[in-house]
C-alpha cells in the first residue's frame, strides 16, 4: 500500500465506493489489491483505490468481455466441441482455475445433446468465488456403507409397503410368490448388484422344471418390483440384477368357449339339484365374474327399480379367511337389471335356505349375502369352480371340450409337499358362462354398448356414461336371452326345489 501525497488526495476512491460501482464485495476489492489489479493508498479516511488503477482495471477487464462475446463460450462457460468432426464423437470442455493455474476439464458424450447436459453437470460441480471464476468442487463426502439385507427380508418389506395401495388379493398374490416360489431357493440369499448370473441360473434350473412358464412369469415379475423398490427409494443396490432376466416363453391361452344354449340348459338341468346350483344360475344369466357371485348380498337388490348392483367381490385374505374387497375395475362397479324368472328363483332360494338352515340349527354369516353354504357361511369361489368342473364333466362336455385345449401342467413334486394339482378333464370354466352370454347377446342382435354395460367394461366415452337408456335395452337384453335358456328347460328350473 503506497502512501499518498496531498497531491493524489484528489484522486482517491474508498473501498466500499468501488465495491458498489464494480458490484462485488470489499473482501473482493482487498484481493485484486493482492493481486496487482487495483492499487490501494492509505488515506485519512482509511485504505482508498487509485483513480488511475480502477481505470486501467475497468479497461482491461471491458477488453476481455469485449474478447470473451465474440467467442460461442468462453472459459466460465465452457465448449462444447465434436472431435474429429463428422465421428460423432463430442466433448464438453470447462477451463477451471485451481490457485493461480488452471486446468480443462472434459468429458466424453457419444452426441451433442448429451454433451450439453455434461457441461451443465460440471458447471454445477465446480463452485463460483467472489470473481465469479470456477474453483475445485469440495471433496465427496463419505457414504454410509449400504445395509445388508436378504432376498427374504427384502419381500417382506416390500409387501408390507405396497399393502396399503393394492388390493387384498393382490397382496395375497405377492406373499404367495414370496414364500412359495422365491424363498425357498433365494430367501437367505444377501441382496447384491451384480446377482444376475445366480438368479438366472435359479430360474432356469430350479424353479422351470417345477412350475408352469405363467407361474415362472409371475414369481420373476414379483422379485423384479421388489428389487426396483430396493434400489428405490431404499438405496440397499445401485441397479435391479433381475431386470433383464431371460424366461422361458408363457403359453398361449385358447380362446374362451361359447355354449351353445343346448349345452348351456344340460349344465342347469344337473346344477339345480347341486348346493351351488343358484349361484352358477346367477352367474349364467347375468355374466358376472366368478369372485362377483357369492359377494352379492341383499341390500344390493332393488326392489323399486327392479336392479342388481354388483359392488363388490369375496376374496381369500390370510388370516382373514374370506373377506369383500372392491371389484376388478371401476367400470365393473355396475348395476344389472333384475329379470323375472332369475328373481323368482331367488327368493325361492333365499326362502329355502333359510328354513333348511333354522331346521339344522345353523345361523346366517352377518352381512346379509344372498349365497351362502350349507352351514350358514360365506361361499369359497374356488369350491365354486371345483363344483362347475365336476357339472360339466357329468353334463358330457368333456368328448366335445377336452382339457387338452387348455392344458395344464402334469402334477409334480414341489417345495413344501406334494402338489395338490387335480388334472381337469373337461376345459369349460365358470367363466366361459360369462362368455356364453355376451355371445348370445350378440347373436340377438344387442348392440355393443349394453352388452359392454352388462359385463362391466368401460365405456367407449363419457357420454355412455349418462345414457339413462342403457339399464332399458339392458333388461329387454336379458328378459331374452333368459327366455331362450329357459323355455328349452321346459319348466324343470323353475319348479327346482
């Protein structure tokens, strides 16, 4: 710092006045002191900046700006460059003072957008000083080291996070993979990046020979959403090792059956002598879902308007036993029209079973449900289906229908025990009634719009929605299809007791 002269008073500014016409910090106008840029003079009033100094430092540095905008970028912006041109090779070049040096920073990107988005990352990296110049970037912090967590572990948690958003079959579903499929060969198994080759190698050696490809596809589908989830948001693995598993190919299912009515009216004939016989009824003659029938209770007939409202399905919980959740879809949600032979029907049924009931001295589950078993309970959907099949075996359909056409894999020996796989040998399912219906519907001549309603997809549109026509062509729909079953029945599924 030069002494002044009375002379040089004159030519005097204070520190905190340049800071104010430079627009930087006094800490920053002591450094450029220290540096030689600016020339600093003790006064009176303190440490003063030459006059003549602050000029040839604005000078200089309107020079280097004058420099620096003819130029695309310049050192405090970075390049971006293609290196050879025409090689699609491009780079993303940053000029990085460390001290009184400086260095260039590159990095290699296979195209120009992608190289844009590297400067931008090294321009976050590296931090600006009081001259607005890039510095070294801190040193990287030191990360936890990752918990350590087995394949077991990991499906539990997972479960337990997404049971509070999907649906109490869903859940049953992933618990089922779980413990059946995936734990007994990797359960204990440390969750790690880089486990492709041994997951591949259980699949393809252990779980293949055992389960069907649909069961394959399915276990691998759990295990890849529960690794997702370990990568995020958990952070146990930096990269999901199941997700580019290869699998065997699932087979292709037959297309649904549609009976014909003769075939149809020779399963009812047997089914009306059977405990499930209503419920396969209702099934037949409103093409609701095989878990939809036994959820049905009786608050959900309309008496007054003469509807079925189909809100809810029965599925198994574990732990729970049977227990109402909501249905497949929203657009499943629907109501039904309530045609007079299958209301009859009912009552007589809801009549009977009452009785019968009272006189065994069994009491009706709460809730008020329409089909219930012999003992007063809620209907299992899947004794539902062992019913049908043995139905439909007893009404010859299996010559026409046979399982082939639908085949399922030969019981084998699996983890847990022998498998309690029961070979069907006829390929009608329940739900080839709801099949049946749409298809006869067609035949009669029922636009796609009320057959649509009737099963409960989603409209085409919004204004479907609000066509109050709908739940008219929707009965007259019904009424004859129910008329064609019934009058080859020749009265026998009325008068069934």
């Amino acid at each position: 710092m030069n002494p002044p002269s009375n002379s040089d008073d004159q030519h005097l500014l204070r520190v905190a006045t340049v800071a104010h016409l430079l627009n930087i910090s006094e800490a920053a106008i002591l450094q450029l002191a220290e540096r030689g840029d600016l020339d600093l003079a003790q006064s009176a009033e303190g440490p003063c900046v030459m006059a003549t100094s602050l000029r040839g430092y604005i000078t200089r540095r309107n020079r280097k700006s004058t420099r620096q905008a003819t130029k695309a970028r310049g050192n405090d912006e970075g390049s971006v460059y293609e290196a050879p041109r025409g090689s699609g090779i491009w780079y993303a070049a940053l000029t990085v003072r460390e001290g009184r040096k400086s260095r260039r920073v590159k990095r290699r990107a296979p195209s120009q957008k992608l190289a844009l988005q590297k400067l931008e990352a090294l321009k976050e990296a590296y931090r600006g000083d009081a001259f607005g110049e890039l510095a070294a970037p801190p040193a990287a912090p030191q990360l936890p080291p990752r918990p350590i967590i087995t394949y077991r572990e990991l499906l539990a948690e997972w479960i337990a996070s997404v049971g509070v958003s999907v649906k109490a079959s869903t859940r049953r579903h992933y618990t089922t993979a779980a413990e059946s499929w995936l734990n007994p060969f990797i359960g204990d198994r440390q969750v790690v990046d880089g486990d492709y080759q041994h997951l591949q190698r259980v699949f393809t050696e252990q779980l293949v020979p055992l389960y069907s490809p649909s069961t394959v596809h399915r276990a691998a589908s759990v295990l890849k959403q529960a690794l997702e989830y370990a990568v995020d948001p958990c952070g146990y693995i930096a990269r999901n090792p199941a997700a580019k598993l290869r699998l065997p190919r699932e087979r292709a299912l037959s297309p649904s059956i549609a009976l014909t009515i003769g075939e149809l009216q020779s399963i009812l004939r047997i089914a009306r002598t059977h405990r499930y016989g209503p419920l396969i009824l209702f099934g037949a003659l409103t093409g609701a879902r095989l878990s939809e029938c036994p959820g049905v209770q009786e608050g959900d007939l309309d008496h007054e308007h003469e509807t079925i409202h189909i809100q809810r399905q029965l599925s198994a919980v574990k732990g729970r036993g049977l227990a109402a959740e909501s249905l497949k879809t929203p657009s499943s949600d629907r109501l039904l029209p309530r045609t007079p032979r299958l209301m009859q029907y009912l009552e007589r049924y809801i009549a009977e079973r009452r009785i019968s009931l009272r006189h065994l001295g069994y009491k009706e589950v709460e809730g008020g449900w329409i089909f219930l078993n012999t003992k007063g309970g809620l209907v299992h959907p899947r004794l539902i289906e062992e019913a049908f099949d043995l139905i439909v075996e007893r009404a010859g359909l299996s010559a026409k229908y046979p399982a082939a056409e639908r085949a399922a894999r030969a019981p084998q020996e699996k983890v847990g025990g022998p498998s309690t796989y029961q070979p069907k040998t006829c390929a009608v399912s329940f739900h080839d009634l709801r099949h049946t219906l749409l298809t006869h519907l067609g035949d009669l001549d029922i636009d796609e719009t009320t057959r649509g309603r009737i099963a409960g997809h989603g409209p085409r549109n919004v204004t479907q929605r609000y066509d109050r026509s709908t739940i008219r062509r929707m009965r007259a729909a019904l009424v004859a299809f129910e008329e064609l079953v019934f009058n080859g029945l020749d009265r026998e599924v009325d008068e069934a007791r």
